[in-house]
C-alpha cells in the first residue's frame, strides 16, 4: 500500500514538473522523501519471493544504514567529484523522514498480521 501510493505520488510529480507545475518543496524534496520508500519496499518484495517468507521485516540497522549510505555518497562525496551535482543538506533531513515513515509503515503492518 505504502509503495503504490509513494510511486503514484512520484509519477504524478513527474509529470506535473514535466509540464511545468511545481514549486520548491516537489522539485526539490519530494523525490528525496519517496525514494526509500519506493526502495525499501521494493527490496522487502524481493526478499520475501526470494526467500518465500511472507513475514519478513527489514531490519531496523539496515534501514539506518542504507540512510547514511546514500546521503554520504549523493550528499558529500558525489559533490566532490561530479560538477552537475550539488550538495543540499536538506536532502538528508528528507532521506530521513522517507525512511521513518518506511520503518513506521512496515512495523505497524507486521503487527496487524
């Protein structure tokens, strides 16, 4: 549910930029929430075909750990080398929010099971 409504959101977005209607917050952060939610809930499907465990639920470190992962490399290191890409700081504080959000979805779905 989480991963239809996060990928509807991000499409819609797209093509609302794409024709020109945005403003600062969909242009600049939206993405950055929706994408550990897309991904996370991308890697918990692919887990659980793989594995066939229908109750798999992503660790709490894991989540953590990709967060700080993709913020050091987009956030500090990508800026060091690459010209076209800029560090805002921001950023993170939305990685963070996204990943929140996935581990408070995924905790409360686990307990209605």
């Amino acid at each position: 549910m989480l991963f239809f409504f996060c990928i509807t959101a991000f499409i819609i977005n797209q093509i609302l930029q794409f024709i020109g209607i945005d403003n600062t917050f969909t242009s600049s952060y939206l993405d950055d929430l929706l994408f550990f939610p897309i991904t996370f809930s991308i890697i918990v499907y692919v887990i659980k075909k793989k594995k066939n465990q229908t109750n798999y639920k992503m660790p709490l470190a894991h989540i953590i750990l990709s967060t700080i992962i993709i913020s050091l490399i987009f956030e500090v290191f990508a800026p060091l080398f690459l010209d076209y890409i800029y560090a805002d700081y921001n950023d993170i504080i939305f990685y963070c929010l996204g990943s929140y959000c996935f581990y408070i979805y995924q905790s409360k779905l686990t307990k209605t099971i």
